[in-house]
C-alpha cells in the first residue's frame, strides 16, 4: 500500500481496505513495525500492521477464499519486538 501525500496512515489504510476488500473498517491500536530488505529488487520497505474492525460496506473479493483465510490467521499475529 502506498500512501497519498498529505494523507493520514490511518485514512490510508481505510481507503486501501474498501479498495481491496469493499469493506469500511475503523483502524485501532497499531499492532507492529517491521522492515523488510529486497535485495532482487534493491528496495526496502515498511510494513506497518493496524488493528481494525469492520464497520459497514460488503465484502467484496475476487478470490474470497484465498483471502479471508489470512483474515482468520490474522488473529494469531503477535506484535514484532526485537
């Protein structure tokens, strides 16, 4: 997900889930901050993970199997601490 300039993180990430998922959510608590380096492609990253609960629209995915299941595994992510 890329971000907009002058948008907040977290409107970011609200437009991005309707975007993906067509579901309207509100962002909670920030659960990690990872980075990760791509060598291949000589770039670096952050991925930043929210917590956040729907709270309207429907869902709406291409592939709606394959996607949810890492919904559901969602829950059993725990912060990154190093």
């Amino acid at each position: 997900m890329l971000w907009k300039k002058g948008e907040h993180l977290q409107q970011a990430v609200i437009r991005e889930v309707k975007k993906e998922t067509g579901y309207v959510v509100k962002v909670n608590e920030l659960h990690s901050v990872r980075e990760a380096f791509f060598q291949d492609k000589k770039h670096h990253a952050l991925i930043i993970t929210f917590f956040a609960g729907i709270t309207g629209g429907e869902m709406n995915i291409l592939d709606p199997d394959q996607d949810i299941e890492e919904v559901k595994n969602g829950s059993a992510l725990k912060p990154f601490k190093s």
